[in-house]
C-alpha cells in the first residue's frame, strides 16, 4: 500500500510520529522543541542520544519483577500479576506508533510489520518452548504430558491464552502441578493484537478518509475513532465477563482495552506538553500506584474488570512522565543500570522463570503439589536470570540485527521468516503431539487384568486375597507392588471413575438441572435403593452396584456434580436440581437412600481449603442442613443410610496422587496423615443425630494405625486428591456388604 501526504503538514506529523516512537528527533521537530525551552518538553522524550526510551524500559523492569515476584513469593506481592497489565499497556502505546508512523508518512507494509514481530519475538519464544518439552519429557510426571503438552501446542500457536479460558483455569494456582506453559497466555494476547490492530487502523483510516485524503493529518481522528471505541467496548466487556467467569482473566478481548489505553496514551502526548516538574510527580504517582496494587490486590480481587484501571492509570502516568530533569525526579533511577538491564532482558526472564519453577520441584524430587521450598525459588530465580541475560544476547540481539539487515535492504525479504516461523513451531509442536499421543493411547488402552469381585457359593460377595480394600483386613500381609504392577496405572487413574466408566452421563454437571437417573444392580428387583449426592456419592456406586447386583436389588442414582443433597443454599442451578429431586424422591419412596457428600463443602458456608476452617459451628450448621433434607425422605416412607467421605489427601498434603504414585509408586512418600486427611465430616454429624440414620463409615477401608496409603493392595486409591478411582471403589464391596444388608434388611422390616 502506498499513500502520497499532502505536505509540509504531513511532514509535520510524521516528523512527530517519529519522535513518538523512537525518542530520537527528527530536525524540524528539535528546532521546534528548541523554542519551547527546556523546562517544557515532549512528553516521554528519553533523555538520550540512543534510540531508546529509558522511562519505558523502567516501565519493562517494574512489570517483570512485579510478575516474577508474584509467581515466586506470591504471599510476598500477592497482586504482582498487575506486571502483565503494564506490558500491555506499553505494547498499545509502542505498536500504535509503529504502526501510524509509516502509515503517517505513506509507506506501511503489512509484510513488513508482521516480519518485525515475527523476527522480534518468535525465535526466543519458540526456544524456550522446546527447551520446555525436553524438560517435561525428562522430568514431569507422565501424569501431567496430556496436559502440559496441550498447552505446549497451543502455545507455539500462540493461543494458549484461549485454551485456558476454556478451561477456565485460575491464574492463581501456583502448585507445582500448573500447566508448564502458563505464563504464554499474555503472549499469545499481544500476538492476537498485533494481528487485529495493524489491520484495524488501516481498515479505519480507509473507511473514514478514501484513498485520496489519508495522510498524516487525516490519521489523528481515524486513530481515535478506532482506539476510543476498543477502549470502551473492551473495558465494559471485561466488567461484565469478570463477575461472570474466570476466563475473563485470559480472554483477549477483555484485555484489547489496555493495549487500546497505551495507543490513546501515545495519541495524546502528541498534542500535550508537560512542564519537568509536573511530569516528575506524575511519575512517582504512577509507580505508586503500580507498587500500591502488588501490595494490595490478591487473588480475590476481581480482575481485570474495573480494578485493572488502577495499575493501567499507574503506567500510563509513568510513559506520560517520560524522564523529566528535575532533581528529585525519577530520571536518575531509570538510567541506572540494573533498571535497564532488567528492561532489556524482561522478555527472556518471562519466558524463562515459569517452565522453571514449574519443573524443578520435580527436578529435586518433591512429590507433585508439595510446596517449593525458599532455596529452590531462588535457584529458579538465579537460573532463570542467568539464561535471560544468554537469551537475549545470543538470540534476540542477533536475530533483531540479522532481520533489521533484511528488512532495510532495497528489497526485503520476508519468506524466510514465515519459513522460520514454520519450522520453529513444527520443531515444538511434533514432539509435544508425540507425547500428547502416547499418553492418549496408555489412557484408552485397556486396563490390566485384576482380580474381579465375584459372588461366592453362599451368596456374599468375595475378592483375591491381598487385592485393593482386601489389604486393609485384619492380620492381612500384603508386600508393596511393584510399579509396573499398579492398577489401574497412574496415567489411567485419572479416568478410573465411575462417571468416565459403566455412568457415563449419569453425573450432570455445571448449571444443567435435569433429574438424571441411572439403573444399577438387578432393574426387575422388589427392593428399590438410591445413591443421591455430589461426585463423592458417586464415589460409591461401583460398590453399591456390585451388592445391588449380587442381592437383586434395583438401583437408581440421582447425582450432580458439587451439589448433595441438602437444604442449604448452594448455587442457582444446584438448588433447582436439589428441589427437584427431593421431589422426586419423595415421590418414588425408595426402600433405602445411601447419601454422601464431599467434607471440604460443608454448605451453606462454602469450600473448605484448610482443616482448622472446619469449625464445630460450621460443621454443626452444615450437619443440621442435611439432616433437614433427609427427614423429608424419612417422613415420605425412606429409609437413609450417611456414608462418610473419605480421607482428602489434598488437605494432607498430596495434592495429585496420581502423579505421585506416577514419581514414587507403592510407597510411603504419597501416603497421607490420617489426622491431616480425614475431616469432621458434616454428613456423619447428621448421621449421629438424626433419629432412625444409620452412617456407613469406610475408614478402615482407607486408613491403618493414623495412615492413608495412595495404594492399597496394589490399586490406585485416587484419582485426584480425594475422588475414589472405581477399580478400589469396587474392591470395597465385599467389605461393606454386610453393613448395607443389614440397613436394608432393617428398613423392610421397620
């Protein structure tokens, strides 16, 4: 595309655009800021001969140590997430001029623009990405490949941000178990922009202006148009979404309005000048409220929405401050040279420090979702600095000059970097697949062959010595398996449910209210029983069944993900399914009712995530709720029998027992504490007072002398911290069918 300005006032502008951008001054205009004097300059002009902004790069260092600090000591700057926000906002501010100065001056190129980015920030990127799979390869548990390399993928395509919106991921998590690759969702949104805004701007400037009257003056208004309105529609966008759902953390168009911030910003300081003095206190008031919001804000705060005006305002009045000459001004700090050092390796330092502190407790040997300790941060720190500083020297520098060589040559050659382009994320994504691959293949594969619970000649149930809850019997002696002799394997573990097996959609989930049911056991059986709760009552239904079936009962389950049965208020949806099949259940007037619920969500009072939470006065609150809901099915003619929920390793301190047993097998390192994992659970509080209740309770089946094994009898216990996987759920059955013949037996004959 080229465009012929009118002159000399295109002249003028572009003369201006260029001072904007790079800090450097064109003639006509220093003969221009010569007249103003030096108390009154451009604003953001670098005090530099060099073609650098210091201010900026001093903007760079605060927003990267705000980002490593946060993700390193987050109790230390529980808001130092508000570094990715200040990127941004220098990434709107930079691109909108990079783009409007050749299009002031009637020489843009979309080639050329995207063959700058591409040079600047893929070949660094895609580096530390492969680096990335050989440590996950070498390192990570097999456990976490489909999910690491997913989001390896996704990311060397620059879309990671989205894959983790889908999964509406909290960025909060910090356990050693988070995606390896994390840290590139604010990556792939500045690629997002810089793919819609060049677009977007000539698009504008065009439709506004036709051919014959685009120039440097007609683009002012263009420009503000388009940035005005993403701003807007951005912002309310990200207000909404924000109360709505955590993938408004990661969704590119509730961020667009923070890059659309940087380009207003760049737009206005061409038309303003700012007295030294006054762009001093502006630029202290800006790193105030920076400093302010990493101290302040935590993972509460909701964000971005409204709050994230407060850190964007900070860096806005940092560039507008630019490097004012007054004494007490920040200037002096800017030029030192660990601020610009630290702005100039920010980009390999957020590439770096994450994969690094994802993986090396793993390295050290700590088992999955234990905590890192002091020492190890550090480490990553110092490693992490170590090989930004050789990122940026010997690839960042180097391929910004070999592609600024190229591109000022008389004819630009832009082919080889879309051939680098290519190849880099070919070299990255085949052998993240390959690894995505061969853990879908283990995970679909059939399970081992184990020992089946069978029916004996009397008519009880029966299993192989020293398989699964056959372990946990009196003067039971069973050695530990070997690794390769766990079942299922940690990898399938984590499908072993009862949900993903024989119930498939038979567990509704999320806001769906439908009354699901599903049979079990004998359908033409005259005794009728019922499983009703959470996904910790489906926990029990492999075993249930087994019973179900060997006495020639019919079984129905009504089941919803985070929802028991209970008449405290829980969420909108929850309540409508609760409502409606309490209904239910009174109307069907079942023989026996079996309840559970999860002991970490002791409702009304919400998720517990430390013991100490679970009060007497919450527990006692949460116990009379369920016993309110289980004597409406007691007066429609039911009998109910509580079972209570098992041990949470999470809450002990093994927060992916798959991955542990992955790392460490049949052994004492992924056991837990049962004082540590067993909770006052609220369903066997109900239990204990409510007349005519009887409580199942499986403890022994799970925990021996004050431990909780992670296997037992040569079966996963787990397959996340507390869900039960079916394989051990169903060798529980013959151990708990004497105490539910008796309940049932009891309720027909009451």
């Amino acid at each position: 595309m080229t465009v012929a300005p009118s002159r000399p006032r295109a002249r003028r502008v572009a003369d201006s655009l260029v001072e904007s951008v790079t800090g450097s001054v064109s003639p006509i205009a220093r003969h221009r800021a010569g007249r103003a004097g030096r108390s009154r300059r451009h604003p953001g002009a670098a005090a530099t001969t060099k073609n650098l902004r210091l201010e900026i790069q001093a903007a760079r260092a605060v927003a990267i140590a705000s980002v490593v600090l946060y993700h390193l000591f987050p109790d230390l700057v529980p808001g130092g997430y508000v570094g990715v926000d200040v990127f941004f906002v220098i990434s709107g501010f930079l691109i909108t001029a990079h783009i409007a100065k050749p299009l002031a001056a009637g020489r843009f190129s979309f080639r050329t623009f995207y063959a700058r980015r591409a040079w600047r920030l893929l070949p660094a990127s895609l580096a530390t990405l492969l680096v990335t799979v050989v440590l996950t390869a070498v390192f990570v548990p097999k456990t976490l490949w489909q999910d690491f390399t997913q989001q390896i993928i996704a990311s060397s395509l620059y879309v990671e941000n989205w894959a983790l919106a889908s999964n509406a991921v909290d960025y909060s998590a910090l356990a050693s178990d988070s995606s390896i690759v994390q840290h590139f969702w604010s990556l792939s949104t500045e690629e997002q922009f810089y793919l819609f805004w060049p677009v977007a701007l000539w698009l504008c400037a065009r439709l506004r202006y036709g051919r014959r009257r685009r120039g440097g003056r007609s683009l002012v208004p263009a420009i503000a148009v388009a940035l005005a309105a993403v701003f807007l529609l951005s912002l309310t966008h990200s207000i909404v979404l924000t109360e709505l759902s955590p993938a408004a953390y990661f969704a590119t168009t509730t961020r667009a309005w923070e890059f659309a911030a940087g380009g207003l910003l760049w737009l206005g300081l061409h038309f303003v000048r700012i007295a030294d003095r006054t762009a001093a206190a502006m630029s202290w008031a800006g790193l105030a409220l920076i400093a302010t919001t990493t101290l302040t804000f935590d993972a509460s705060t909701p964000f971005p929405g409204w709050t994230a005006i407060v850190p964007v305002t900070g860096v806005a009045l940092v560039i507008a401050g630019g490097m004012p000459e007054v004494r007490w001004g920040p200037a002096a700090l800017y030029r030192t040279r660990a601020v610009q050092w630290l702005g100039d390796v920010s980009y390999s330092l957020y590439l770096w420090h994450w994969p690094l502190l994802v993986v090396v407790p793993f390295v050290i040997g700590l088992t999955a979702g234990d905590p890192t300790p002091v020492w190890a941060k550090l480490l990553v720190l110092a490693i992490a600095l170590v090989l930004a500083h050789f990122s940026r020297r010997l690839v960042e520098l180097p391929v910004i000059a070999f592609a600024d060589t190229r591109m000022r040559a008389p004819r630009p050659r832009h082919r080889g970097v879309l051939v680098l382009a290519v190849a880099g994320m070919l070299v990255v994504a085949v052998p993240a697949a390959a690894m995505y691959g061969s853990v879908v293949r283990e995970r679909s594969a059939p399970a081992a062959a184990v020992p089946d619970v069978r029916t004996a000649a009397d008519g009880t149930l029966t299993t192989a010595a020293c398989h699964g809850a056959a372990a946990m019997q009196p003067g039971a002696d069973c050695p530990q398996v070997d690794a390769a002799d766990i079942t299922p394997s940690p990898v399938q573990a984590v499908d072993d449910s009862f949900a993903d097996q024989d119930g498939t959609g038979c567990q509704v989930q999320g806001t769906d209210v439908s009354v699901t049911t599903c049979q079990a056991g004998d359908p033409d059986g005259t005794v009728r029983v019922a499983v009703v709760g959470d996904s910790h009552a489906a926990n029990h239904v492999p075993a249930l069944s087994l019973i179900a079936k060997a006495h020639h009962w019919s079984l129905t389950t009504y089941l919803h993900s985070g929802c028991p049965l209970t008449t405290a208020p829980i969420a909108a949806a929850c309540n409508t399914w609760k409502d409606a099949t309490l209904q239910e259940l009174e109307r069907q007037r079942y023989d026996v009712v079996f309840v559970a619920a999860m002991s970490r969500t002791p409702w009304p009072h919400g998720m517990v995530h430390e013991a100490s939470q679970l009060t007497p006065v919450v527990r006692d609150d949460s116990a009379a709720a369920y016993s309110a809901a289980w004597k409406q099915l007691q007066q429609a003619g039911s009998a109910v029998v509580a079972i209570r929920d098992n041990p949470d390793a999470g809450l002990a301190g093994v927060g992916d027992v798959p991955s542990c047993v992955e790392q460490h097998g049949d052994g004492a390192a992924c056991d837990v504490s049962e004082a540590a994992g067993l909770l006052d659970d609220p369903v066997a509080r109900a239990a204990a007072t409510t007349p005519g209740v009887r409580l199942l309770d499986t403890t022994p089946l799970f925990c021996a002398d004050g431990t909780c094994p992670a296997v037992i009898g040569g079966v996963v216990v787990y397959r996340q911290v507390q869900h039960v996987t079916r394989t051990y759920s169903r060798s529980m059955a013959p151990f708990i069918e004497p105490e539910v013949v008796a309940a049932v037996d009891a309720a027909r004959a009451g």
